[in-house]
C-alpha cells in the first residue's frame, strides 16, 4: 500500500514541478506551450492571455485558445463562443480553415452529424487546406460518413487514408479499414495492400512494411525488402533476395512486361549497391549496359545509362562514355540531355579532341538552365585555350564574368581573367522592422524558445507573406536574424540575391578569421551551403551545428584549442571557432588549395588525397569536376558559389 501511495505523491510532485518551471519564464509563449505539454490547459490559456497586447496576433492567440480549450473538452460551450468570436473579428485569418476544422470535431463530439455534414461542405467550397489539414478533414468525413450510415463512403476515406497516408492515426485507421471491410464484405485488394507498402516505404516506416509484406509475393514489394535489408546492413540476404528475384525466382504477376521489369530492377539495385563495395566502375559500368541491352524497355533505362556513362567517365574511359552519353542524346532523354551533352564535351576535352569539345558546349549555351548555360560557356573557353586560340577564350570568360552575378563558373572565370569580383547589385543595409510587422515579429522571437511554438508560428508567419508585402517581411528577418527562414522563403519570391546570400554571425565570423588566418567570405559562403545558417541543424549521419561537424570531429578539435567538452558543439561561438580552426588545418595541409580544402571539408581528406593521385595532372577545375563523390562534387562548387558572391559585396 505505502509503495503505491509513494508512485501516486511522486506524479503528483512531479507535475507540479513541471507546471511550476514552467512559469518561471518571462516568455508567455513558452510558458503556454509548456503547460500544453504538462496537460494543464488553463494555464497555458492564461499564459496566452498575457500577450493581447500584441494586436496585430490576436488571431493566432485566439486560435491557440481554440484548440487548447478542444484539448480539454471539445463540447464545452466556451469553445463554441470563442470560434464565433474568431468569426466575427477574423473571418479573413489564414487560420480560419483551422479553426473551422476544430468547429468540425466539435459537432462531432456533440453528435450533431447533419449539421456537420454541411459544415464540412462548407470547408470544402470555401478554404484551400495545406496538407495537414486535408488530411484532418478527410477524417473527420470518414468518421461522419460512418456515423450518417453512409459505410460505403466511409471506407472509401478510411481505405485512402490508410493507403496514402500509413502514418495518421494508424491504429484507429487500420481497426476501422478492417471492421468495414469484414461488416461490408468487402475484401482489400491486393493492389491496395501494394499501394499501402509503397507508401509504408516511402516514409521509411520499415517495420510495419516488412510486417504487412510477408502477404505479399509481388516482385517489386520483395525488392524494396531487399533494398530495406541493404540499408540495415543485411547485405548478404539482401543481395540473396535480389539476385533470385534477377533470375526471375519469383511468382508471376501475369505479365511478362511487368515480369521483365522486375528482373531488371533487380539488376539495378545489385549495381547501385556495387557501387559501395567495388573499386572498378567500369565492371558496374559495363553490367548496366547489359542491363539495357537485355532489357530496352526498363522504366529505368535513362538513369542506368548515365549512371553507366558517369562511371566509365571516373575510369577515364572516356571513349565508352562517349558511346553512352551519344545514346542518352539520340533517344532525347529530357532528364539527362544537358548531362549528356556536357559529358559528350568532357570526354572530347579528356581526350584532347578540342574541337569537337567545343562543339558540345557550345550547345549547352541554348540551355534553359543558367547552370549549364554558364558550365557550357566556361569549357568552351578552356578548350579554346587549349588549342591556343587565347583572345576568343578571354571574351567569353569576360562574358560570362560580366553576364552571370552569381555562380560557380562566373567565379573561375573571374580567376582566369585576373579580375576581383564586384556585384552590379548593391547590397542594401536592413530597413529594419515596419511598424505593422513589429507584433507577429514579436511572436517569431518569443516562438524561438520552443520546438513546437517555432513550427507553429513559422507556418503562421510564412502564410501571411505574400507577393505584395514580402520585402517587408524580408527586412525584418534580416534585422532579427531570422537568416535560414529568410534564405529559404527568399526563392519563393522574385527577391534580391542578398536576401539569398544574407551575411550572418559576421562579428563571430570575423573574428576567427582574423585567429585562424582562414578569409571571411569562405566561411560565410561554408556555413550557407553546410546548415544555411541553422545553428541547431543535424544532418542525416550525425553532423551538427553551423558548420555541420561530425562529434568525433567536434571532440578531437576541442581537445586541440582546450575546450571543456561540456560546452555545446551546436552554440555558435563554439562551432565557429571549431569548424574555422578544421578549415584552417585543410587549407594548410593542401598548401592553400581551396578547391581541395572545400573537397576535403566535406569528403574528407583521405579520400582528396586518393583522388589526387587518381587524377594526376589534371588542373584544380578539372580535378572538381572529376571528383567521384557526387554530394561532394556539388559541394565544392556550392561552397565556391558563395564565397564568390561574398566576396563581390564586400
């Protein structure tokens, strides 16, 4: 009994000392959704209430009031009246489809199905629902369909749910797929069940796939088994299980199209997972060639043929890669065309076929992508140097140089002319924060302190801007500091690269420029394409902070400068100084190379060391376009990018 009696007083001590941190903040946003999470909704409304100051937000404060008093009772007449106040007072609000949405679960929990089958009809007619909220209102319908006696029409929503959408209220979803189905006798086809896996797949929701596709004997469901395998480390079965599938060990699904497709799919996947393993790409090169011969009309052609054609290229052999990449460019393969052309050039420049180098490039300049408009320009101008013809090179790196403010190629250029970058664009100081913004920036700043909040009111925010008013949204994020929110929106509106390129942390920036001796700019420009600014970023492998250092890496340096290892490799002061000092140590250890500093940054300088020997000779923009790391090859010139329009506005 005493044992009892003391798990009952701890919960209960331990909630009121949760609740009562919870009030210790002067951040009322923060409060609230601490006590949200605590469970104690009064509370957290009354943390609200202490923001109606901010008028300019009191539609998203009455929304949060909305749907935190839902949390305790969805039939409380008080939610009622604060939804027809919203109404009232904020019947433009991008929140209204939300609120709307919680006025829908509250008929329901009243039972008032009728009246909820014509309130839904009006969500329909009158909102535009993001994704989350079509998905809550496709519930609710299912749910109120059922309840109208309409099951047929409710299965329908359940089973699409449930198909397209494995992870939204799976339990509930899944017992009620399954009780319609048994009470309608209508049986789940297994087209359905496949659709189901695929999605179960695409959202990396392995377990549950590997549990529901032992049902399943279709080929494609046993190869993304494989594939799941491959990626948990279980190679060996994995690659048991594709090669059966190769050999066509499989139950037919009845067409021989489809039979075919799945054999070659097989082979593919034993290719990329080759890929891993093996040193010689030619041999993988060669088995994808195969599979095309053997297979003309696999779905995957156009990607095993470049796949094909990248590969004999890292092998230098270049004359095999001119056959592929002729291919691609004969059957018109719109993904890979501009590839395809490019690579036809490089081989010709490997093998000092010039003249015919220009030609694919020259082709290059019709693109519709900027990109490989300025990457065609470039390498014709470095072929036309190397069959001596130097004045037509040197207009078109002036060409390029003038005509292009930002890029990676626009930067050789400047290089190979002897010329300091200067943007034609100036870069303008922040106007700072218009009066009618100084409220929802407010929210922005207080939403910092917490996960939840931060989501919640970015998206609120983000909906508010719009093509008329953007620039001054835009001035106000600079002026906060709001960098990697501010990049990220900046490519949704036609803004100026500025707001693309901000110049963030520049005091921390500088000074461990100035300690370690590395240029300001080149940080700057490291830090963009590592986290874009994000100081609590953490990539898929682990890589934290600014600068994305990998913890062993974070250890070693702090041990090196004598850093208490307590202290948090995401806080940007230290990241920073780490990530500046690693840099600093590459660029020495490559006599100050850039271009294999920045490889060695992210692919490691192991690896540059190996590519180096592999690629003797070649210059330092040839050796970047040949690095075999793909993520690292686009890097380089990401990072040089940046640093090349940094270092034109300052």
């Amino acid at each position: 009994m005493k044992k009892y009696l003391l798990i009952i007083f701890l919960l209960i001590t331990s909630s009121g000392i949760a609740d009562t941190s919870c009030g210790n903040s002067k951040n009322h946003l923060y409060n609230s959704y601490c006590y949200e999470k605590n469970k104690n909704y009064k509370m957290a409304i009354e943390s609200l209430n202490k923001l109606s100051k901010y008028k300019d937000i009191e539609d998203f404060l009455l929304y949060r009031k909305i749907k935190l008093l839902s949390y305790r009772e969805l039939k409380l007449k008080q939610i009622k009246n604060e939804i027809r106040k919203f109404e009232f007072n904020h019947n433009d609000s991008i929140l209204m489809p939300k609120v709307q949405l919680i006025e829908a679960e509250r008929m329901y929990a009243k039972k008032s199905y009728t009246i909820l089958r014509t309130h839904l009809k009006k969500i329909r007619e009158r909102y535009k629902l993001d994704s989350t909220d079509k998905m809550k209102f496709k519930y609710i319908l299912a749910r109120n369909s059922e309840k109208l006696g309409d099951e047929d029409k409710a299965f329908r929503l359940f089973k699409e749910i449930w198909i397209k959408n494995p992870s939204y209220r799976s339990k509930l979803v899944s017992k009620k797929v399954s009780s319609l189905s048994k009470k309608l006798k209508k049986e789940i086809k297994q087209k359905d069940s496949i659709s189901r896996l695929n999605s179960l797949f695409k959202k990396r929701m392995y377990s549950q796939f590997i549990l529901e596709a032992k049902k399943i004997n279709s080929p494609d469901i046993k190869i993304k088994q494989a594939i799941i395998k491959l990626r948990k480390k279980q190679r060996k079965e994995g690659r048991i299980l594709l090669i059966a599938i190769s050999k066509g060990d499989f139950i037919s699904t009845g067409s021989d199209s489809k039979d075919l497709e799945a054999k070659a799919e097989a082979l593919y996947q034993l290719s990329l997972d080759d890929l891993k393993m093996s040193k010689d790409n030619s041999i993988i090169a060669n088995n994808l060639q195969l599979i095309l011969k053997k297979y003309p009309n696999f779905s995957k052609n156009k990607d095993a043929a470049y796949l094909a054609a990248r590969l004999f290229t890292l092998d230098k052999n270049h004359t095999k890669s001119k056959g592929v990449y002729e291919w691609l460019i004969k059957t018109k393969s719109q993904n890979y065309l501009n590839d395809a052309f490019w690579g036809m050039g490089w081989s010709e420049y490997m093998l000092e076929n010039y003249e015919q180098a220009i030609n694919y490039f020259s082709t290059l300049e019709r693109s519709d992508k900027i990109y490989y408009q300025a990457k065609g320009l470039y390498w014709k101008a470095r072929s036309l140097e190397k069959i001596g013809d130097i004045q037509r090179a040197r207009n078109i790196f002036t060409k390029l140089f003038d005509n292009y403010k930002v890029g990676y190629y626009p930067y050789l250029a400047s290089i190979k002319l002897g010329i300091k970058p200067k943007s034609k664009e100036e870069y303008l100081l922040s106007k700072g924060i218009s009066n009618k913004l100084k409220d929802q920036i407010k929210l922005l700043r207080l939403s910092k302190a917490n996960n939840k909040s931060r989501r919640e009111v970015s998206s609120y925010i983000k909906k508010r801007i719009n093509s008329a008013n953007f620039s001054d949204y835009f001035n106000a994020l600079e002026s906060i500091k709001e960098f990697n929110m501010l990049v990220r929106l900046s490519y949704s509106y036609p803004s100026k690269t500025q707001y693309r390129y901000p110049k963030a942390f520049t005091r921390k920036i500088k000074t461990n420029s100035e300690n370690f001796g590395v240029n300001k700019n080149l940080i700057l420009g490291l830090i963009r394409e590592e986290s874009l600014f994000d100081p609590s970023a953490t990539s898929r492998v682990g890589a934290m902070g600014l600068m994305q250092l990998m913890p062993a890496t974070a250890e070693k340096i702090k041990k090196e400068l004598k850093i208490k290892t307590t202290q948090s490799t995401y806080n940007s002061n230290i990241n920073i100084k780490l990530g500046t000092y690693y840099l600093s140590k590459l660029i020495d250890d490559f006599d100050g190379n850039l271009f294999l500093a920045i490889a060695a940054y992210n692919g490691g300088p192991a690896n540059v060391k190996k590519w180096l020997v592999r690629f003797e000779g070649l210059e330092d923009d040839e050796f970047v376009e040949s690095i075999p790391f793909k993520e690292t090859h686009g890097y380089v010139k990401r990072v040089l990018r940046s640093y090349f329009y940094y270092i034109s506005t300052n």
